[in-house]
C-alpha cells in the first residue's frame, strides 16, 4: 500500500490494529487517519475538521470505538459504525493535550504526555454516556529518567515506554545537536490498576 503524495511529507507516527484485522495509521502532517480493512487493497483517508496532529490511536476491544490523540486539540473518539468524530471534554482538574503514544486498557487510555510540563504516563477515563473524560490520573512522572518520553505499548498489565526519545538532540532536519549528548535508551515499565 502507497500512502498519497501530500505536500509537506508525511509523518506517520503511530499505527494500531483492531480486533477485526484492520490497521490504523495517524499522520501528523496532513493530517489524516488511514485506515486498511482486511481484504482491503487500498488505504481509505479519513478527514475530519478536528484533526490537526494526529498522534496515537487506540482501537476498543469490542471495535466501537477507536480513540485518536490530537497533540494540539487532545482526545478525539470516532464511532466506528457510524464515522462520527467528536472532540471529549477535559474534566476540571486535568488535561489530555500533549498526549503522543496510546493504547486502550481496562476501560480507560494510557497515554504518554508528553506535551506538558513536566512529561508523564496518565490514565484518561473517559464517560461512556457523554463525550468527556472523567479524571485524568498522573502513573508515572519520573524527570530524572523520562526527559522526553514517547509512544509505548502493553505487556499484560503492564505499559512500557521509551523514557528519553531523544528528539530534543536533533534539529529540524534532523542534525545532531552537540550540545545535548545522546543517552542510552531507557525503557520504563509501568504496572496499570485495573
């Protein structure tokens, strides 16, 4: 499969497969959900008004929902019956902007935030009847270690990120910073309540 010429390239930053076989595919730059049904042999482009950096995407167990990081907006939920998009409200005392990687675990996203100050892993609860979360809850915050953490994925009850991605030591196009040495890479493991 070919992803479509676009202007100004394409970030694909993170993929996720549903229980039914179906990729999904998020792109920062366009920004556009791709999504490949099995069977398929084309990638279908999905467009909305409240995308605009896609980060990661979480499918549900029961293929209901599929839930979309947007780094400026926050969580986005689409209804996979129906293609409807909405945007869930932040709870009062919390946030989901600035959240990269994500997967869907005992009815609840784990998130890497790494989009506010300072990083952290956080639970977003989200209202099954209205579209908002209920809490945000910090698991991880660890600054000494997780200078830049990034997308991460689950092992059993457990979520493991990258600690320090390192992008901080890269310029735009992709030169080495001298002034931040590189580390060596650090996965953190983080046991999640059910």
């Amino acid at each position: 499969m070919r992803v479509p010429f676009g202007a100004g390239g394409h970030v694909l930053g993170d993929l996720a497969i549903g229980g039914d076989g179906t990729v999904y595919v998020t792109d920062s730059t366009q920004p556009v959900l791709y999504r490949l049904a099995p069977e398929a042999r084309a990638l279908e482009q999905i467009r909305n008004p409240l995308f605009y950096s896609l980060q990661g995407v979480a499918p549900t167990p029961d293929g209901e929902w599929l839930y979309i990081a947007d780094y400026a907006l926050g969580l986005l939920r689409m209804n996979l019956a129906t293609g409807s998009i909405v945007a869930l409200a932040d709870p009062e005392r919390g946030t989901a902007v600035g959240c990269d990687g994500i997967v869907w675990h005992g009815g609840a996203i784990i998130a890497v935030q790494n989009g506010v100050s300072p990083a952290r892993v956080v639970r977003l609860v989200p209202d099954q009847i209205s579209d908002r979360l209920l809490r945000v809850d910090v698991l991880d915050q660890n600054v000494a270690i997780a200078d830049e953490p990034t997308i991460g994925t689950l092992l059993g009850d457990d979520f493991l990120y990258v600690a320090n991605s390192q992008w901080e030591k890269f310029s735009d196009d992709g030169a080495r910073n001298p002034a931040h040495p590189l580390t060596s890479p650090v996965v953190v493991r983080v046991h999640l309540p059910r």
